[in-house]
C-alpha cells in the first residue's frame, strides 16, 4: 500500500510478536510499525495479500494480545544493491479481529518502545 493511501501514522516499534502458519507452526518475531490499522512485522516467507494470520504481540508486564489480521502485502527484506536470496520478508497486516481494549494496548506499547537510535 503506498505511503499516499495510509489512513493513519505509522509508529516505529519493536514489539516481540508470534504468528501461526500452516500446520499450526508458530513462529517468533518482531514488529516493525504499527498504527490504529493494522501492524507490519517481519515473516519467514512472503504471503499472499488477503491471507488471514493469528498474531499475538507480547509485553514484559501484561498479558499477551492476540488477535487475526489480513495480510495486505508482503515483500521481500533484501540488501539493496545485491542479488542475494531474500531470508526475511516485510508482511503488512490490517487488524481484522482485535479487541478495542487490545488495539489500544498495543499502541500504547508502540509509543513507549520505540526501536533503538541508529549507532553514530
């Protein structure tokens, strides 16, 4: 989704998150950005836009969230400049079924952990 399309800032994090894949798989990961529509975390392997994950984000000093989301694009993480085979993917996914309460958690968390400064 182009950066014109947004409907809401998006905000840095670095939220610990698992999702679901098929078989039932879980696998660990972290946020990259979140906002009041959705969140983009980091995936093993791309997915298909429209496909439906489980997601559950993670806090130090409160209960999980877990919620579904719909895949609204997934592209490949890359060094630029290089043909290299691509480990990572970058997967944006609108929230679909979250909690009120859930969605404002989250977003509270995204402000408060923010990702670290780039090393000078």
């Amino acid at each position: 989704m182009g950066e014109e399309q947004r409907r809401s800032d998006r905000l840095a994090s670095w939220l610990h998150a698992t999702y679901l894949i098929d078989g039932g798989k879980t696998v660990n990961t972290l946020t990259r950005n979140a906002s009041e529509g959705g969140i983009a975390l980091f995936t093993e392997r791309p997915f298909d836009t429209g496909t439906s994950l489980r997601i559950e984000i993670r806090f130090h000093d409160h209960k999980p969230v877990t919620f579904t989301g719909e895949v609204r694009w997934s592209r490949p993480l890359v060094l630029q400049g290089t043909d290299q085979v691509p480990r990572a993917f970058e997967t944006g996914v609108r929230f679909v079924d979250i909690s009120p309460e859930a969605k404002k958690l989250v977003m509270l968390y995204t402000v408060l952990t923010p990702p670290p400064a780039p090393a000078t």
